[in-house]
C-alpha cells in the first residue's frame, strides 16, 4: 500500500458541507499532538497539511483525497486547548459529535497522542464515545524519536493499559525519524479492504 497522490480538497464548517466520500479514516487527537505532521508525514508531502506551533488551529473538518478517491483523510479540529473561549470548545465539540453521527463514509479514526503523556480526560472521553457509536479506532503515539526504543515500549504498554486495549491498537511513528510509516500504511489498506 503506497500513498501515491493526496490532496487538500475542503474545509467544510459542518458536515452538511462535506464531499461524498466511500472511505474516510478521521485523525482525531489532542491540539498539538501532530495531527497534521501525522498526516504530511504518511502522505509525504510537508506541505499538505497547514502545520502551526500554536495549538488549536484546525477549527474546521478539513478534508484530504488520497490515491484519486480511493479514501479520504480527514483532520478533525484538536480539542483540549486552554486558551479557547467556553463557546469556542462548545462550537468545536458539536462539530465532533456531528461528524460522527453523520457521516456516511467514516469507517475509522486514527486517535493522535503525544507518546510522552499518558492520554488526557478529552482522549477518553472521545473514545468512549467511539465505543458508543461502535467507530474502530486506532491510537497513533507520536515523536517517538524523543524516547529510547525501551521507553517508547515502556510507554506503549503504559498507554495500553491506561485505556484498556492491546498494545497492537497501538503504532508508534516518527517524522523525525521515519519510523512507523509502513504500520500505518497497512493499516490504511486493511480499512479500505474491509470497506
């Protein structure tokens, strides 16, 4: 499985406004966690997603075409970020929920952490909700390169246990290092082919 083209598509403000898609896999994840480096990365192309220090930039559904249609990656708003208004977090929370309820061509979300914290209340709160509506999921653990091999496994079991699934639901990747790309691609190609 190669990504061979991938390209911004829409920022759609709600679903209503989304394309009709087959095959969506969401990247959900804390603001800051490297949602769009994740998605630059796997796609291989740095400029594809809008990367920014500043946490809490995603503010709509942003959608990616890969391999001419084949599936779409779509970029979910980052939640859990402090320095955004009450309203602001309630705006973004309904625009979650209603991706979810909503779309017809979800067939995964790909949960972005950071592999140095252990996940947040927002992280499980968002895949109890996944657990609800019966949405697989996969944890993606990030900046890998900034742990040893033996505490990256150190905090994979660690992450494993904390929300209580298999450390195989859970794939370690780098951009820094380019590591964990090709996990990821078979994944992707799995989702497609039970699609």
């Amino acid at each position: 499985m190669r990504i061979k083209s991938a390209e911004f598509v829409i920022s759609a403000v709600d679903i209503s406004k989304a394309p009709q898609t087959k095959v969506e896999i969401a990247i959900a994840g804390r603001s800051n966690a490297g949602k769009s480096s994740f998605i630059n990365f796997i796609c291989d192309n740095k400029k594809l997603a809008k990367t920014s220090k500043e946490p809490g930039r995603t503010r709509l559904l942003n959608y990616f075409e890969c391999n001419k249609g084949e599936f779409f990656l779509v970029d979910l708003p980052g939640y859990g970020y402090a320095k955004v208004s009450f309203d602001e977090k309630r705006r973004w929370a309904r625009l979650l929920e209603d991706y979810f309820e909503k779309s017809k061509g979800l067939r995964h979300v790909f949960l972005v952490v950071d592999i140095r914290h252990n996940p947040t209340k927002d992280d499980i709160d968002l895949i109890n909700y996944l657990y609800h509506y019966h949405i697989p999921f996969t944890i993606i653990a990030t900046k890998a390169d900034k742990l040893s091999r033996a505490a990256q496994q150190r905090q994979r079991r660690d992450i494993a246990a904390f929300l209580k699934i298999g450390t195989d639901n859970i794939i370690l990747v780098s951009s820094i290092k380019k590591t964990g790309k090709e996990a990821v691609l078979k994944k992707i190609f799995e989702i497609i082919q039970s699609a």
